[in-house]
C-alpha cells in the first residue's frame, strides 16, 4: 500500500500544511491568482502540468484548457469513457490486515456516490460551507491517509460534495496539530482513537486552545466511553462515533449530534438506504439487545475481493448481504453497538471475552499509556487466556511487580472470567495500522516466536 512518502511528485515532508478552499463566487476563482494554483506552487507542481477544467479561461494563455489539448482527428477523437457506475471499478482500497492480509476491496462509483450522500445527510445539517449567510463556514482539519477509505470517501469526497473547508497535514503530529486548530479556528475533525487518547492524555495539548472544535467524529477502530469522558471532561470537546468498513465505502452508522452524550460507546443509528441484521452463529437474525455478527447491506456494499472468489463468497450472501465480522448489538432506540471482532474474540473456557472491552477499561489506569489485549493459549488450563501488552506512561517502570498490580487492579472491575490470566507484558508502543487499528496479528505472531525460542531452550 502506498505511505506518505510513495508520492516522490508531491514532495510534501517540508510543507506544513495545504488548505484547499472550495470557492463559490467567480470573483474567487481568478486566474492566474487562484489558490488552486499557489496552492500548486507550493508543493512543487509546474505550470505546464496544471490543466483547467469547466468554462474559465486563462487569458494569459499560462494554462492550458484541456479542450486544446485533447486530439480532434479522426477516429481516435476524444470521446467520453463508458461506463457502469453500479459495475465497473471507481477505487481498489485495501482492508485493514488486523486478524490477517490485507484483502483488496473493489469499489464501483455507485458504491461512493451512494456513501457520499449518506454521509451528506449526517453531517450535511450540521456542517456548512463557506458562502453561508456568515460566510464562514466549517473548517475541517484533515490528516489521515487519503489511500485508506476513511480518509478518501470523508475527507476528499464528502468534503468536495459538500463545500467544506479542508485543512490538510501531511501527516498527523499531535503539537502541529493542536496549534492548527488553534490559528486556523477548526470546527470539525475526522479522528481515529489513538488521537482521541492522545487529546486526552498528552501534556502537549494545555499549550493550546482547542475551543473553536464543535465536535470530533471517530472511526476506524472501536471508541470506549472512558476515552470519550477522558476528553470531554479535559477539554470540553464533544466526541461522536461513527462506523464502517472498507467493504461498505466505508460509513454505514454515525451518532447524532444531539445525542453524542446519552449514547457513547454506540456507533449511532443506521445510515439511509441500508438494511442491517444482527446474526447468530448458526446464521439465525437475533432479536434487539441479543449479541450477534452485524450483517449488511445496501448500494455502498462492495463488489468483492481482488482475485479472491472464494473471500468473496465467504463474505457476501446470496442476497446481498455483506457479513461484516464484528460482533454487537441493537438496543431499543435504534442505536447499534460494536463489541469487538468475530476472530478478535477471546474465548476462555466457552466464555467470550472482547479484547476492545478490556482496553477501554485498562486505559483509564493512570501508568497506562497505551494497551491492546490478546488470547493467548495456556496449555495447562487447555484454554485461551486474556493477556495484555501495555505501553506505561512516561517515568513508569515496568516489571513484574507493576504487571501484577495492573492485573489486580482490573479483576476488581471486571468479571472473573475477564481477569488477565495471561499476565502483562510491557512494550514500547503497540502495533497499529496506518488508520489506528490495533494489528493483534503481530502481537500474536510475538507471543509464538517466544514460545518457540522457550521450546528450543528447553532441548
């Protein structure tokens, strides 16, 4: 997959930040004066390379139109692509990799535009665009990784759609990214939680005034209530949580802004135009408040996996339907509930243990900086066993004394067979992804080096 640095054209590491102001007044769309084109200069794109599009015209003839340059002879005269939007390719975006490989996630042009304007009736009556009676608008402050679907369908689609103000880093730096949002008024910001634990945490952040943000929305992994109270009560700041997956292009639940505070650590309710089911395990729908896999589907389901007929038909039914793999529920009101992933979960002794839940909780131990738990299998109890790998704060030490106290401590909180029978191991950061998923796959792929160099001692 590509990374930050893969784009040796847009050499961006000295440029601290771009921000791309979608204007709705011709008097701001002037050439050769446009910020589209300073915008240009300053990551290093040469005139001769910037091509205009619509009805303005350069009367300095510095840029191109690109009806002058398109080739007018014969048969081999421009003519408009073809295409079906409901069938062919828009985007090949590759799945997260937690529990596996990477799969590669074919998206149609419906699949976007239909996910467009979902998420258009969200955050469309909240947010507004420039031009507005203020003329003011929103201002989002954007840093993830527009090759990962959370960042291409919220940031670059649903922002140009929409008419907001983008604000864009390069990448995500705690100290650059407080100070922007204190210069530059930032009203809305599309997080992932090891940024909101960070908002929460980092002494960094008391430099900064970090008022002018109405709301963060979250996503990408799941958000637990003691994170969202950790910020709320630091900062002021309200914190939503959205859902959704590569698969599904990618949101297909958000909270409502009103209700962020009475329904956290929900997802929110059911965007439009989809259709969602809570199944067993023997493929049965379970009522409102019974724990199942989330199931799918809707025009934003994906049309399958790259070269992978047999992921494909694993993951998509008959009928439509796209099994996500996450495990939750329904309640009463309509709000839907994310617990953790079907292969994530531990399973002690027939009992299921969801890592995410166990996180959420040690996160709020004051020497624990960072925290993912594992199963890991104790072959004298012939059962899988929860352990956890924790980052401690800054001057905490580790060792076995402080692990033991960490497990004591969450035994009184949780249910017995939650307690951390696998003991603590303390690391210097934990593995992620680029948009902030846990990668338990290589925490797992540790713990069997070890027990492999444990076994070659013993000979």
């Amino acid at each position: 997959m590509p990374t930050e640095s893969s784009y040796p054209r847009l050499n961006i590491p000295n440029v601290d930040i771009w921000t791309f102001l979608f204007e709705r007044t011709p008097e701001e769309r002037q050439f050769p004066e446009s910020k589209a084109v300073e915008a240009c200069k300053k990551v290093g794109i040469e005139e001769n390379r910037i091509i205009l599009m619509g009805d303005e015209r350069d009367e300095t003839m510095r840029f191109k139109h690109f009806s002058s340059i398109r080739n007018t002879s014969g048969a081999t005269r421009y003519r408009k692509t073809k295409i079906d939007p409901k069938k062919d390719l828009a985007f090949l975006v590759y799945s997260s990799g937690t529990t596996g490989h990477p799969k590669g996630v074919m998206l149609s042009h419906s699949n976007i535009v239909s996910n467009v304007l979902m998420g258009n009736t969200s955050e469309g009556g909240n947010l507004s665009w420039k031009g507005q009676k203020d003329n003011e608008g929103d201002k989002i402050l954007a840093f993830l990784p527009f090759f990962h679907i959370y960042g291409l369908t919220c940031l670059v689609h649903q922002a140009l759609f929409s008419g907001w103000t983008l604000v864009v880093m390069p990448k995500f730096d705690l100290e650059k990214f407080c100070a922007h949002v204190q210069n530059l008024n930032i009203t809305f910001a599309y997080v992932v939680p090891p940024v909101v634990l960070l908002l929460g945490k980092s002494p960094v952040v008391s430099k900064y005034n970090l008022s002018s943000i109405r709301m963060m929305n979250s996503g990408a992994a799941p958000l637990t209530r003691e994170i969202v109270d950790t910020v709320w009560n630091r900062l002021k700041i309200p914190v939503k949580q959205g859902y959704g997956l590569s698969e599904t292009s990618p949101t297909t639940h958000t909270q409502i802004w009103d209700d962020w505070q009475t329904t956290i650590g929900s997802v929110g309710r059911l965007l439009p135009n989809q259709v969602a089911k809570y199944m067993s395990a023997d493929e049965k729908e379970v009522p409102a408040g019974q724990t199942g896999e989330l199931w799918i589907k809707g025009p934003n389901v994906f049309l399958g996996y790259l070269n992978n007929p047999e992921g494909t038909a694993n993951a998509l039914t008959p009928d439509g339907y796209f099994k996500t793999g996450d495990v939750g529920h329904q309640d009463d009101k309509g709000n839907f509930w994310i617990t953790d992933r079907v292969k994530e979960l531990i399973k002690y002794k027939g009992f299921q243990v969801p890592p995410a839940e166990l996180e959420g909780i040690l996160l709020s131990h004051p020497d624990i900086d960072d925290v993912a738990v594992i199963g890991v299998y104790n072959a004298d109890q012939a059962t899988e066993v929860p352990r956890a790998f924790v980052v401690p704060k800054k001057g905490v030490e580790g060792g076995k004394e402080n692990g033991q106290q960490i497990v004591d401590w969450l035994a009184k909180k949780v249910a017995s067979h939650k307690k951390l029978r696998g003991g603590v191991v303390f690391v210097d950061e934990i593995p992620k992804s680029a948009s902030g998923k846990i990668l338990r796959r290589l925490l797992k792929d540790r713990v069997l080096e070890e027990e492999k160099k444990g076994e070659k001692a013993k000979l």
